[in-house]
C-alpha cells in the first residue's frame, strides 16, 4: 500500500497534463520514501503516458539486483536495462554511478519515455553528498527536482539550482508513514535479491580474446582476491547482459570462469570487475564482502561490507 502525501496528486497531474518531455529528479535521504514516490509516479503516469523508471540506489535497488542500476519503460514492464556500478554505495564508484544514471536516462528517450523518473541514490550528508548530488542533477539536467526533506537538509543542494531557468523544485516533506530500517534489514534485502537473481546459475567459461576488462580487475596471481568477485559481463554498449560470480579468472589463458544465469557467452563485448565478493553459501548476514583498492604491493585487501547507514 502506498501512502500518499500532499503534493503528489497535482505533481502526477501536472506531468500527465503537460504534453512535453519530462524527467524528475527525486532526492532525499536514505529512509526518506524517494522509491515510495517515484512508484506512485510511475502508476499514475504510465496509466496514460509512456513512463520510464530509472532505480539509480545501488544498495537497495528494485529494478536489478544490487551494485546496479536499473530503467524499465511502462506501462508493460519491458525487460529491465543495468548498467554495473560494482558497488553498493556510490563512495568509490563516484564517476561509474554518474555514467550509469546518464547512460540509463539517455536509454529511456532512446526507448520512447515521455516522462522519465530518477530515483536518485540516498548520499546527501556533508561535502561529498552535496557536490555529489549537485554533480547528478547539472549532468542529468532534470525538469523537475523532488526534494523530500525533514528539515532543510537538502538545501545545500537545491540552492544550486533556485535561479535556473528549467529546473522547477518541489519540496515535500518526508512521509509519517516512512518506517526506517536498519543495517541488518537492509543487508537481508540485498542478500535476498542476489540469492533470488543467482537461482537457477550455473557455471560457464568465457573466452577473453576478444573481450575487455574494465573496473576493479583483480591481481589474479591474488587468489584470495579472484575467486567470489562479483563481475559484469556486458554487451557492447557497456549495459550488463548478466552479472557472474568469479570462479577463474587467467588472463594468461584468456579464460573467465563465472557463476552466472544462462547467457550466450559470444555476445560478451566487456566485463566489469566489482569491488563486491559474495558467498551464495555464507550464514546471513555474511554474503556480502567488500573489497578495498589494491595496495601497493597489488595485493587486495577484504573487509566486512558495512558501510555507514547514511550510504545504504
């Protein structure tokens, strides 16, 4: 059930109404219902005009599993286009979450979006957030910016935009329905999404003669930090034909060895590495792995993947 809060009505009429092409930034904090509004959005605008949806919240992403971005067009749901952030935070994968959400607001015109909904990540706080979210709008160049707000905490950010000539702002204010939830839910939704998208893989092997290798390629003579990578085997627009589970990786050879869903495996024009691990058979709690930039020494080093809640 969706609550709907004061404002929302004439903001769905009016992209209904307007006749022209559309897009809609939605901001806020993590918890602030930025999904919750871009879904009621979309129901009510796909009911009259072709609506694209683009999930750019890479840790609790609805579209696609997580560490991607997502668009579908409606009002059938066509078959969801990811690109690969590699991540389930923005922070490190600045520049691939920006490239993603514009590549993916691109595909949506491509597509024949009228309207086109951004559900933006939820990195708002301190210097990084706001220039970070100043750095999506001015490149995603929105008609509308949302803004659900508590307080006046994103401020920092719209007051970039006050005085331009076709951003219009809305702010709302967060939802008393918002139920905040916690690290631990937030992790058990993402290892539920990625045991749901890995059910029914199986192991394939790629030839790498043609291929590229891009993002965080692992040292393979680091075994430690080949097998269990989360990669992103992509078609030659850079948008994920299916993500995998490194079993092999010899570049030597020219081999990649992946868990992966059934796919053709001539088709592959790149893979992206990820900063992710991930253990399917892990206890809950655990699948998750986070894996930090290589040391000087070419080593990777592995941590925990428990980044703060505010980039959840």
């Amino acid at each position: 059930m969706i609550h709907i809060s004061e404002g929302w009505d004439d903001l769905a009429t009016a992209l209904i109404e307007s006749g022209l092409r559309e897009s809609v930034y939605i901001i806020g904090a993590t918890d602030s219902g930025k999904t919750t509004l871009c879904r009621y959005l979309l129901s009510r605008t796909s009911a009259h005009v072709r609506t694209g949806c683009v999930d750019c919240d890479t840790g609790q992403s609805w579209i696609g599993p997580p560490t991607t971005e997502g668009m579908t067009i409606h009002p059938r749901p066509s078959k969801p286009v990811l690109r690969f952030v590699g991540s389930t935070s923005p922070r490190g994968h600045l520049v691939q979450t920006l490239t993603a959400a514009k590549r993916l607001a691109e595909r949506a015109l491509e597509d024949g979006a009228r309207i086109t909904l951004i559900d933006s990540p939820g990195l708002v706080h301190g210097g990084v957030g706001i220039e970070f979210q100043v750095q999506m709008i001015d490149l995603l160049r929105p008609d509308h910016i949302v803004a659900l707000q508590r307080g006046r905490e994103l401020e920092g950010v719209l007051a970039n935009f006050a005085r331009h000539p076709t951003i219009q702002t809305h702010r709302f204010p967060v939802s008393t329905a918002v139920v905040p939830r916690t690290v631990a839910e937030r992790r058990r939704y993402r290892e539920w999404r990625f045991t749901a998208y890995f059910a029914g893989a199986q192991v394939q092997e790629i030839a790498l003669r043609e291929p590229g290798l891009q993002g965080r390629v692992p040292d393979p003579e680091n075994r430690s930090g080949v097998a269990g990578r989360l990669v992103s085997l992509n078609d030659p627009e850079n948008f994920v034909i299916v993500l995998g589970i490194v079993s092999e990786f010899d570049p030597k050879g020219r081999t990649l060895t992946v868990f992966a869903p059934p796919f053709d495996t001539t088709s592959v024009a790149s893979g992206r590495f990820g900063s992710v691990s991930l253990d399917l058979e892990a206890p809950p709690g655990t699948m998750e792995c986070h894996r930090s930039e290589a040391s000087t020494q070419g080593q990777t080093r592995a941590r925990p993947h428990t980044p703060p809640p505010g980039l959840l």
